[in-house]
C-alpha cells in the first residue's frame, strides 16, 4: 500500500510542480503558521523606554517574519492559534472591519514575501487552505489570491487573479481576474459551506493565464492577465454586520520560475 501523503506536503508537490512527475526550477515559499502574522506597527519602537523595546521585542520574537496582519480596525489579537492548526483571524465588531494577511513591508525587515517579484511571466502558483467558521457565513466576505493591494472589492486592483465569496451576494466561491482595469467575475460551482476546509490554487501557465482550483478540481480558467506585472499573496476576512467574523488559515504556499 502506497504511503500516505499529507495535505501539506501535497500543496509543497503542487507548487513545486511534483504531480508532473519532476521537480519544476522553481522558488518556493511556504508556511503552516506556527507563528502569527501581527500588525506591522508592531516592529516599531513606540519611545525609546526598556520596557516598550522588551515588549516590541517579545512581540516580534513570536510573529511571522514575512506576513504581517492588517485591515479595517485589525489588533493583533485578531490572530490567534487554532486547536485545529493554523492561525484563526476574527475581525472586530464595525461594520466593513477587516483581518487580512499579506507580506510584511516592515522598512527595516526585508523579506521574501515582499521582495520577490511574483510576476504574471513567471508562472506563479498561489496556494493556500482555510477553514471556514461554524455560522454566518452571509454576513461575511472572505477573499484569497494574488493581487495588487489588500482590497477584497473585485473593481480595485487593475491586475488580479483571487477567489472571492461575499455572503451578501454570492451563492459560490467566485474566480476574479483583471488585467489592465478590465474585470472578470465568475462563478464557480463550489458554494461554501461552514466548517469546511476549502485548498485553493491558482496556477497562472507560460501564456499568463491563470487556472483556478478548489480542493484539486478544476473550476475554470480567468482571462489572460497584463504582462510582467508583480502580484502578491493575500487572504481575508471581513464582516458585513457589528458582528466579529472569521477564517481560519491553515497555510499559504507562493512559486514562480527562476
């Protein structure tokens, strides 16, 4: 009997181009979130007092060196582990209040995660697997892929490639892809469901366009996307009520060609 592969491993043999039967030249990041990403004000010295530089510290020792949290009203302690693995992320209470993660731009802390160049020539592969809260999954709007800025609004970024569900208006999970400010929003035939672990991955292929997938099948393929444009990883949550709303992350895996 064939070993088994863990759901892990499997996402690392995705973006690595292992199921092809050899291993792709290709630059990997991955993380299971055994740190949390924090607030990006976090990794700044408030006043130059011992016990702000013990406490920054102490913060920055446990955070995620190449992801930090933001969006509307986001705290760190909007991120916290979950029993079951990963990182779970519950907005605020307002209205329209956001927990999203994205590549740390920390000035002073330069890491991959920004500073390499996820462009549209280089076959970049998103990857990520979330969970999804036990209720009111109407009322909340959660968005994963590669785009320009944080925005989980479909007509924002001019170059894009992310699924998206908004509670208030979508009955499935919808593949959204720009290229140039012309947008493309489509359904796929997946409707999320609670409790419920979702794996997405976007393969973008040598012509730029990008194939969508949710927990390994095939849900359709988005417009072609502008050439060399640089994307970066995204995933959020956000609330539609005064209610707090969440996700729980379990991973996130970006790869591009050399």
């Amino acid at each position: 009997m064939p070993a088994q592969i863990s759901t892990l491993q499997q996402i690392k043999n995705r973006l690595l181009g292992v199921p092809q039967g050899r291993l792709d030249i290709r630059y990997a990041l991955f993380t299971d979130f055994t740190q949390i990403p924090k607030l990006d004000a976090t990794f700044e010295l408030n006043d130059g007092s011992l016990a702000n530089l013990e406490a920054t510290t102490e913060t920055a020792l446990i955070a995620h060196p190449g992801l930090m949290m933001e969006g509307t009203n986001a705290v760190n302690t909007c991120g916290a582990y979950a029993a079951s693995g990963g990182v779970t992320l519950t907005t605020t209470t307002a209205s329209a209040d956001q927990v999203i993660i994205s590549p740390a731009s920390h000035a002073n802390l330069p890491n991959p995660w920004y500073t390499t160049e996820w462009s549209t020539a280089k076959q970049v592969r998103f990857s990520c697997v979330i969970e999804t809260a036990s209720a009111n999954l109407a009322t909340t709007t959660i968005w994963a892929g590669l785009k320009l800025t944080k925005a989980s609004a479909v007509d924002t970024d001019n170059d894009q490639a992310f699924f998206r569900f908004a509670g208030a208006s979508d009955t499935y999970w919808t593949m959204n892809t720009s290229n140039n400010g012309t947008d493309s929003s489509v359904n796929t035939t997946k409707a999320p469901a609670v409790s419920t672990v979702y794996a997405f991955d976007i393969n973008v292929d040598s012509n730029r366009y990008p194939h969508y997938y949710i927990n390994g099948d095939w849900v359709g393929t988005g417009v072609q996307l502008a050439s060399l444009t640089t994307l970066k990883p995204f995933i959020g949550v956000q609330t539609a009520t005064t209610a707090a709303r969440a996700i729980t992350v379990k991973s996130l895996g970006i790869s591009r060609t050399y």
